[in-house]
C-alpha cells in the first residue's frame, strides 16, 4: 500500500505524518520548530528523517512523496517560498532541498489553500467558502466556484494580514494592524501579556475568560478584529459558508459566538454567512499536505479520517 510523508510546517511547530492510500495514518510525529530561517529547514529535514524510519518500520514499501504545506507566498509550481514572515523565509527553494535531503518528488503548497481543501473534501462544501486557519499566524483558503484561489503570484488568502486598524500594532510581516496582530494565537498571548497577565499559552488566556477582565478584553479585541477582517471578505465573496480551523479554534463557542454578534453587526444589508469550527479540528493542515503528496504522484487517496473539532489522526483508523 502506497504512503506518503506530510507535514504541516507552522509558526511554532511541525506537524508530520506517515498516511497511507487507504485514509490510515501509520504514524504521527510532531516537532517544535526551531529559530526561524535555515534552522526550521534543518528541523523539516529531521522531522522527515523520522516520518521515513517510521514507515520503514511499519512495512517494507517505501513512501512515494513528500506534502509539505508552509504559510506565506508560495509558487507552488516550482515549490518556492517566495516569503512568509514568521518563518524568516524568502525566496526558499524548498522543493528543491527535500527532494535532495529525501531522494523522494515533494510537493510545497500553500498551508490555508492545502488545509481548506481538506476540509472541503470532508464536508462535500461546493462552491464558494472560506476557511480560516488561527494558529501562530492567520491566512485562508479563498475557495471559488469549489477551487482555491492562488492568485497571480501564490500570495492569495493572506488573509492575517488584512490591515484593519490603519496606524495599529506592528505585524511580522512589517505591516501595521494586521488581522494577525491582534487575533493569532501568538498576538494574544503577547497582548495579554503586554498588559501585565501572566500566562503560558494562549489556551490558558482563554480558559480565563469567565473570571479575568484583562483575557476578556484582550480576547474581544482579537473577535473584532476577525470580524472587522471576515465582513471585507464576506461582501466580496458572498461565502455559503466560513470554517475557522487552527489552534485558537478549538475555542469553539467562546470564538463562534461572539464572532457572529460582531460580524452582524457589521453587515447592515444582509445576513453574515453560517461560521462553524473546521471538521478536521487541528488536523486539517496535516491532511492537506498528504493531499499534496498524494497529487503530486498522480494517487487518488481515500483519506477518511475520523472527524470533529479537535479529533487527532488516530494510526490505522478511518471513519465508516
């Protein structure tokens, strides 16, 4: 049975994958990502010496290619980080350094555009959506008429770094009042703890926010600024439907609620589209890039995994 190498390369941290034709997952390795620029590489280049040792030992066929979905500006055709900010990339054949690190074809593609293409195969979405993945950083797959929009030079569905607050806070990117600044998971623990909180991670901040003022503040300044951001894209794409995925997330009603209160209350001539929290939970980047590395080698996959916000990949188990 044919596998495939995916990972899921994120401001912080990297998601791999061992995940075979049949929608299994034989394994699952994670890694922090190491200070930005040739050092994530390096890190990438280990994660997936690990993944193949991984499948080495599970079975005696080799995985057939590497998926690879990294956040920035991505050329997919020729599998090159043009830029992304949070991981000190610019002009980054990356294709080109895995395929010689792992003597397998490699497949780079946009993270958003790769995790919301999963998400639309497992929810049978047509048509016009969009998904927003909140992690370190934000972006978005743009999807029209059921394909992502790439746009002229791969940069489309950036979505984190929609200026909303003109003047505001300096984003990564050198931008300021990015959506980013103020509503990734790493701008709000940063925020939070600009203001004298104290805190080890953003999920704690939001464990908070029945009994802390200051996580109740700096948590309705991160919604604000998603909806400020999400009303741009709602009157220019007229969405059915829009899907937030990544860590921040899993916040579930306390991010959906209030969410859809500020985005009605932006949009005084129709009604917001539904908002629901992505099928994949946390995992819809990491089955993305096994769809890329199932494509690039011409396989048409059956990736069933078992479903629901915050469900891991689970080895060797796929949904009826």
């Amino acid at each position: 049975m044919s596998s495939v190498l995916a990972v899921d390369v994120g401001g912080t941290g990297l998601k791999g994958a061992v995940v075979d034709a049949r929608g299994h997952t034989v394994a699952v390795r994670d890694r922090p990502s190491r200070a930005g620029g040739r050092p994530v590489v390096d890190n990438l280049r280990d994660l997936l010496a690990d993944l193949a040792a991984l499948a080495a030992a599970a079975g005696p066929e080799r995985p057939v290619a590497v998926g690879v979905g990294t956040p920035g500006t991505v050329d997919e055709a020729s599998g090159t980080v043009v830029y992304a900010s949070n991981l000190g990339w610019r002009d980054l054949g990356l294709r080109r350094l895995l395929e010689e690190a792992t003597g397998l074809p490699v497949a780079v593609g946009h993270d958003g555009r790769a995790a919301g293409r999963a998400e639309q195969l497992v929810s049978g979405t047509r048509g016009n959506f969009v998904f927003v993945p909140i992690g370190t950083g934000i972006s978005a797959a743009l999807v029209v008429g059921g394909v992502a929009v790439a746009g002229v030079s791969g940069a489309a569905g950036e979505f984190g770094h929609v200026v909303v607050h003109p003047d505001g806070e300096l984003c990564p990117c050198g931008q300021r009042g990015c959506v980013e600044a103020y509503a990734a998971g790493a701008a709000v623990l940063r925020r939070y703890l600009a203001r004298g909180g104290r805190a080890a991670s953003t999920a704690e901040v939001v464990g908070r926010l029945g009994t802390d003022a200051l996580a109740r503040q700096v948590w309705a300044e991160a919604v604000h600024a998603l909806a400020l951001g999400l009303q741009g894209l709602t009157v220019l794409l007229d969405p059915a439907e829009v899907v937030l995925g990544g860590g921040v997330s899993a916040a579930g009603p306390l991010l959906l609620e209030p969410l859809e209160v500020r985005l009605r209350s932006l949009l005084a001539w129709r009604e917001p589209p539904p908002l629901r929290t992505a099928r994949w939970g946390t995992e819809a980047g990491r089955v993305g890039a096994a769809l890329l590395a199932f494509e690039r080698v011409g396989i048409a996959p059956d990736l069933r995994f078992p479903l629901g916000p915050g469900v891991p990949l689970s080895p060797g188990v796929a949904a009826p």
